[in-house]
C-alpha cells in the first residue's frame, strides 16, 4: 500500500497464538515466530516499520472482551496513524465491532498478512466480511468443543487438565493410589472434627504438590477438591446430569456424603459463632448464653467454677449474680432434657413443628444446600421461559417454541433430581436423641434432687459428679461444646441467673436460675 494522510509511517504487530486447535482455519496454526515473520513481511511490502510488539502468547481469545492485557496495552499506547498488523483478521479479534470501535478510537489502521486494510472503503468493508465470517466460524468451534466435551464424557472419557487422585491418559482416567491415600486420610480426619484449614497447613507442610505442582494448599482449594463429584467419579454433562466415567474412585459415596456433612456443618457453626460473637471462643456451656438480672451477660473461663455477671468486675452490676457452673449447667440440660421428653410423651405435631424451624431438620446440610440449588435453577428456567415469550413469542414463534423446549427440557431435569432428594422435615430426631442418651443420668440426678439438704457428704459427692455426668453426655451426644450452645440458644428464649436471697446462701438451681423456652 503506499501511504497516505491517515499513516505515520510506524507499525506495530499484535501476536496471538490460540489453544484452540485448527483456529486458525484452512491455514493451520500458525506460530507465534511465524506471525510475527508474517507481520515483518507486511510491513515491509507497505513500506511501514514495525516501532513495537504486543504478543499475547498462547491461550488469550479473541472472542473474549477483557482477555488480552496486551491487547489493551496496544490500544492505550497506539498513537493516531499508526498501523496494527496481525497475520490474519482472526488474530485481531473476531468481536469485530468491539475491534474497529477500539482501533478507531485510538485512531489506528488495521493491516493483515491477508491483504486486509482499513484505510480505504473498500478495504473496510473486505475486513468487516471477513470479521464476521471469522466470528461465525469461532462460534462454530466453540459449539463444536462443547459438542465434543459432551461426547467425551458420555464415552467415560475427560477433557482437560487431570483432577488430583488420579492419572490421566489419552482422556482416560485411572485411580492415582498415592494421591487418593493422601486424599482419604483427609476425609478420614474432617470426618472426625479436623478443619479444613489444619489439613490444607498439613499437605503444604508434608510438600504435597496439587496437579499445577504447587505446595501452598488453601482451604478453599481442599473444599472445592473434597466436595467435586470427581471424588466419587462423576462428572457433570451440560444439561446438569451425571455421569459416571471413573470405575475405581478416590471416596465411595458414603464417606464422601459424610465429608460434605462434616465440612457444612462446620461452616454453618462457624458462621452461626461468628455472627454472635467477636471475642475469644466461648469455653462453657452458658458463656455469653445465660444473662445477669441486670441484663447484662454472665460470663466464665474454663478453668472457672462460676458464671459472674460480666459487669461485675467493673463495679457498674449492682445485682452481682454469681452462679456456680457445674449446678447451673446441669440445671438447664435437666431442663432440656424434661422439655424433649415431654415432647415425646404429648405427640405435639404442633411443637415439633415450631421446634423444626429453630433447630432445623433432620435432612443433613449438604442435602438441605443440593435442594436450595436446584429450587434456584428451577426458578432460573421459569423466568428464562418468561423472558422469552416476551420478547421472541409474537416476532418469532419458531424460536419461541425451540427455546421453551430446551429450557423445559433443563427443568424437568433439575425438577428430577430434586424429586429424588430425601428431604425429613421432621426435627424428632434431635428431641429423641437427647431425651435417649440423657436419660439414665436425668434419672439419677432426680433421685438426689429428692433427698433432703442435709444429705451425707459421700451423697453431696456424688451429686456433684452426677451433675457434670449429665452436662458432659449433653455435650457428647450434641457433637461437641459449640452444637451444644447451639441448640441452647435455639431451645430457650432466655437464661436468667439471680444473687443468693440473702448472703453466703447455699446455691440452690430452682432458687439462682431462671429460664423461659422460646418453643
């Protein structure tokens, strides 16, 4: 070409070299040596000098807005009639609006290995042809890919970089032993109580590299890997169905069910801590729970034999209740545990209910957020079905009805897997499980209840140890100290601890401690 007003004589070349193989057309992929030989080459025949390169590398597309730092480093510094040169139109983009709005702006002309140019009307509208059957052919290999990565894996074969736990051969997965022994030794202690942050410290401590070789395990990185359905080899196909394309797997569906529990439940306690405290752990059960009748809460270490009123030590609670720990615990589980037995015994449907909403199900977490999920594209696919006949059912009747097919077809999948759910709305087994395991020691705690005051010291003993018997079985059975606050805080609607009646007073729990259940 020769130059005209609109060139400054200068040329830069823009590279890019796609992963997507055969994306450069009936040419073949072209290096990234061989572009810029090409750019070289087109510069020269139009007597322009390439003053700076902008290569992308490998695996930036075109079709993409927002993916070519490169791109938009080229467009910041363009200067007003300076020529951009790539080896094909494809190269450049195929977004061809967003690239002539870009170039232009910038006031720069497009030059191609091809013969393409934008400094003449007819090379204007030879490029915009070109663009748009470049864009049209890059959707072609996007559907063909998608197409093709649907086919794989209804063949049992999988695509793309291998999951960690197994080898990958010519698409074909198979168990990696090492990597799936350290992998069950991790479910092995979620499942007991560790956190997912311990473990992550514990692989990058032991150099355990993932598959991208590096050591730095996060817990984020562990969630997403001990949750993915890979685990027990499934892989999701694009209508949202499963399929099974691994025989031996890293976890059965068992333990993986019940590491996907352990790891939910440890969020949802997390959370539910975090949101009602900003200060150390709680270390007893009535911490934080249990109030003052000044108002204010009652607090106690763990190696404390008292609930004081946190105000106390300051002089501000003129009240000054000051509760021992060992009598007010047990008082309050007896409490629980007379509320659940009642329960049982009475049948009321209309308390178990109103108890379901507070403490929740007895369907597991992981199933509760499976069904949230599938409720949710559920609800996507109605609006999608809304929105269409809206827009395309009077203009386009045929595109109406082939949209509402595919979006119906998506629905009734996800209205399957959520019919298979085992959804138990009923909280009975939480309120069963307490009133079972403290049963015994209720028992036996009441029989001392009975006794008169003056009971011998060998019984006041054993009072004692029966009472931390039953706060420690409390404690067990609920899954730990944290549930069992949990439940507490769900089950009474307040916890109130009073002063002595009069000074030096013996503690007497029906005398020191008062408590209205929220059911």
């Amino acid at each position: 070409m020769q130059k005209n007003i609109e060139s400054n004589g200068k040329a830069v070349a823009y590279l890019r070299l796609s992963t997507v193989k055969g994306e450069g057309g009936d040419r073949g992929q072209e290096t990234i040596e061989t572009q810029r030989n090409r750019c070289i080459e087109t510069a020269l025949r139009a007597g322009l000098e390439i003053v700076d390169e902008y290569n992308e590398g490998q695996g930036m597309s075109a079709f993409k807005a927002g993916n070519r730092p490169e791109w938009d480093r080229m467009l910041v510094e363009l200067e007003p009639g300076t020529a951009v040169i790539g080896w094909a139109t494809s190269r450049i983009s195929r977004n061809h609006e967003e690239s002539w709005h870009d170039i232009e702006k910038a006031g720069g002309i497009v030059l191609t290995n091809e013969g393409g140019t934008s400094e003449t009307m007819a090379g204007r509208q030879a490029l915009d042809y070109k663009w748009i059957a470049d864009m049209h052919y890059s959707q072609q290999i996007s559907h063909a890919v998608r197409e093709g990565h649907y086919r794989s894996k209804m063949a049992g074969r999988h695509l793309g970089r291998r999951p960690f736990g197994y080898d990958q051969e010519k698409a074909v997965l198979t168990l990696n032993i090492e990597e799936a022994t350290l992998l069950r030794n991790v479910a092995k202690n979620i499942i007991k109580g560790a956190s997912l942050r311990s473990e992550s410290i514990r692989l990058s401590e032991e150099g355990v590299k993932t598959v991208r070789g590096a050591t730095n395990w996060t817990p984020t990185t562990l969630s997403r890997l001990m949750q993915a359905p890979m685990m027990v080899g499934l892989a999701e196909l694009p209508d949202g169905t499963m399929k099974q394309i691994v025989d031996e797997t890293v976890l059965d569906p068992a333990t993986w069910q019940e590491v996907k529990n352990a790891i939910a439940k440890r969020r949802r306690h997390n959370g539910s801590m975090e949101r009602s405290s900003v200060g150390p752990k709680p270390q007893s059960l009535l911490s934080g729970i249990a109030t003052c009748l000044c108002g204010k809460g009652m607090g106690s270490g763990n190696t404390e034999v008292a609930y004081r009123c946190n105000d106390r030590a300051t002089g501000v609670c003129e009240v000054g209740a000051h509760n021992q720990k060992r009598g007010t615990d047990a008082y309050i589980v007896q409490a629980l545990y007379s509320f659940c037995t009642s329960l049982l015994e009475d049948g009321n449907e209309e308390k178990l209910a109103e108890l379901g909403k507070i403490w929740g199900t007895t369907t597991d977490q992981a199933t509760i957020a499976e069904q949230r999920r599938l409720e949710g594209e559920i609800a996507v696919c109605d609006t999608s079905i809304e929105t269409l006949a809206e827009t395309l059912a009077a203009s386009d009747p045929v595109a109406f009805a082939a949209g509402v097919k595919a979006i119906s077809s998506k629905r009734a999948n996800f209205q399957s897997q959520l019919d298979t759910l085992e959804i138990d709305e009923t909280p009975v087994t939480w309120v069963a499980l307490i009133a079972q395991a403290l049963e015994d020691t209720a028992n036996d705690l009441a029989h001392f209840q009975e006794i008169e005051t003056h009971i011998q010291i060998k019984e006041k003993s054993d009072h004692g140890q029966c009472q931390l018997r039953l706060v420690e079985e409390f404690i067990k059975v609920t899954g730990g100290l944290d549930e069992a606050r949990e439940i507490l805080k769900a089950a009474f609607a307040r916890i109130t601890c009073k002063p002595a009646p009069k000074a030096y007073a013996s503690f007497i729990d029906v005398e020191r401690t008062e408590y209205e259940l929220a059911v």
